[in-house]
C-alpha cells in the first residue's frame, strides 16, 4: 500500500507542476516568433488586377517547442502558390528554420498618376492558427531585397519592417472564443516603387501625340482640298481614341480621372478643335476670303500647338 500511495503521489504532484507550468506559460505572455524575409524576385505587378507576385526566403527563429510557425503562417493579404520544405536546426538555443515562398499579393493601386504613379507594395504575413494572445512577431535582423531585385518602370527600395496587430471584428461562428472579435499580430513588410524616368510616358502616349501633330498638320492644307484637310482631322481623331481605349483598358475601375485619361482628353479636344477651325476656315473661303482663311489657319496651328503643350505641362505639374 505504501508503494501505491507513493506512486499516487508522485503522479498528483507531477500533474500539479505541470499545470503550474502551464499557468507559468500563460502568466509569461505569448510565444515570441522573431521573423524575417528575403526577396528575391517581385513580378507581375498588374494594376489592373491589383497583385504583384513575390518569391522570397521566409525563415524563423523561435523557442518553444511546441510551436511549428513555419506551418502555421501565411500571407495575410494574398495566397501562397508554394513554399518549400522545412528543416529545423539550431541556432544559439531558438528554434530555427527557412522556407522559400512563392507567393501572390493583393494590392489596391493608386493610378491617379499613371504613368507616373509610384506605390508602397504590402506583404503581411500572419499565423493562421494562433491570435495575439498565443503569438508575437518580432522583425528579426537580416530582412532585405536581392541586389538583382528589378521591377520595370520603377527603382524598388525596401521600407523599415513593422509589427501590428490586425483586429478581426467577428468570432468565426466560434461562440466559446466571445463576440468581441480577436487580434492576430502582422509582421508587414513594404516596398517602395518609384518611377526611375519619363519612358513609361513616352511608350503609352507617343501615338496620342503623333496623332495631334497629324491634326494639326491639316492646317497647311488647302481648305478647299476636303479629302486631305478633313480626313487628317477624323483620322487623328480615331487614332487617339484607340489608344485611350488600350490605356484605359491596362488600368482598374477608377471613379477619378487619372492622368493617363487627362492626357487622351486633352489630345482629343485638341483635334475636334482643329476639325472645328478647319471647318471655320472652308467657310471664309466660301465666302471669298481667302486671306483671311489663310490667318485663320497660321493662327489656328500657333495657338493650338501652343495650348496643347501648356496643358499636357500643367497637368503633369499640378495634379488635379
């Protein structure tokens, strides 16, 4: 009897040190994850369908040994395509591990600028499983973007890393957890895209242009000359059109007027300006005054080309 008294004993004061362990745990705060990343590649940056692609190294460091965050974590504001298997190893008494990660971001572009619009890419990684309450992040040292990192249009630079805590208004439909919501703790990760030159407007709107310089050469065309001096003039005018329509088409429902739109405005109305002193000046030609269709259409070119220039220029200057 005194050997199962003993045994009972030693199994009661064990079960007690391991709830005392476990209320230790819970007293201590959450579990501390220090991660990083690495960027590799960053691809397919589609304003139209607001993502970007990323492939990155993802790696972790952690002591508590039932935690597996290299599982658990995801990327908050996307979808993970793949990632790697995992190794853990040790590294100076943490838990440690890398994966590599291919994954796609979900992005709300600002294009009021475009073709000159820059951007703050977001990736925020996020454990899946456990709130704020079971886990933290911390950025750990060594988070960068390759040298080789290129992005077209734009010079990428990376931003000083952040931890929050996201808020989720909603229980799930899990009723024990309460109604007030939870909070999840986000390592965020930004990126800054700059335009690095003009080239991206000169691609989109080199037709544009072209097709005002072809209006306004109607001007140096007999009036009297109708096929020449008008088909000019329609035809500019349907150039400028198609290309406002493959602009508009690279860019996502907007309720605002982006600049890329500006810019096709403006070459539009200054054709139909053109058509329209062109018609101005075969009717003083009718009319027997030839001379003074001639100054109409000196004037008319000047001026035109002059107020085309000068609005393209403020708009790039002063935004509206």
């Amino acid at each position: 009897m005194r050997a199962v008294r003993a045994v009972l004993l030693t199994v009661i004061f064990g079960l007690l040190a391991g709830f005392g362990a476990a209320g230790a745990a819970r007293a201590a705060g959450p579990a501390e994850v220090q991660m990083g990343a690495y960027v590799l590649r960053i691809s397919n940056v589609s304003q139209k369908d607001g993502t970007f692609d990323v492939d990155m190294w993802v790696w972790f460091r952690w002591k508590d040994a039932a935690l597996r965050p290299f599982e658990s974590f995801e990327v908050a504001n996307g979808r993970i395509n793949s990632r790697s298997n995992a190794e853990i190893s040790d590294d100076g008494g943490y838990f440690y591990t890398s994966v590599r990660v291919d994954a796609t971001v979900f992005h709300e572009y600002d294009v009021r600028r475009f073709p000159l619009d820059n951007h703050v890419l977001s990736i925020e990684f996020e454990d899946e499983n456990l709130d704020a309450a079971g886990l933290t992040y911390a950025a750990d040292a060594g988070i960068g973007l390759d040298p080789g990192l290129k992005v077209d249009g734009w010079a990428a630079t990376l931003l000083p890393a952040q931890v929050a805590l996201h808020h989720y208004p909603t229980n799930y439909g899990l009723r024990s957890s309460g109604t007030g919501g939870s909070d999840y703790s986000r390592l965020i990760l930004q990126v800054s895209l700059e335009r690095t030159s003009m080239g991206a407007l000169f691609k989109g709107f080199w037709i544009s242009a072209l097709s005002v310089m072809l209006g306004l050469l109607a001007f140096r065309v007999k009036p009297t000359d109708l096929d020449a001096r008008f088909g000019l003039g329609v035809g500019s005018i349907f150039a400028a059109s198609a290309n406002a329509f493959v602009i508009t088409d690279s860019l996502p429902q907007t309720t605002f007027v982006t600049l890329a739109e500006q810019i096709n405005y403006i070459a539009i109305g200054t054709i139909f300006l053109s058509v329209f002193m062109s018609i101005a000046s075969l009717r003083l030609c009718y009319a027997g005054r030839e001379a003074a269709s001639e100054k109409l259409d000196v004037w008319g070119l000047a001026l035109i080309a002059l107020g085309y220039l000068a609005a393209n220029v403020l708009i790039l200057i002063v935004p509206l």
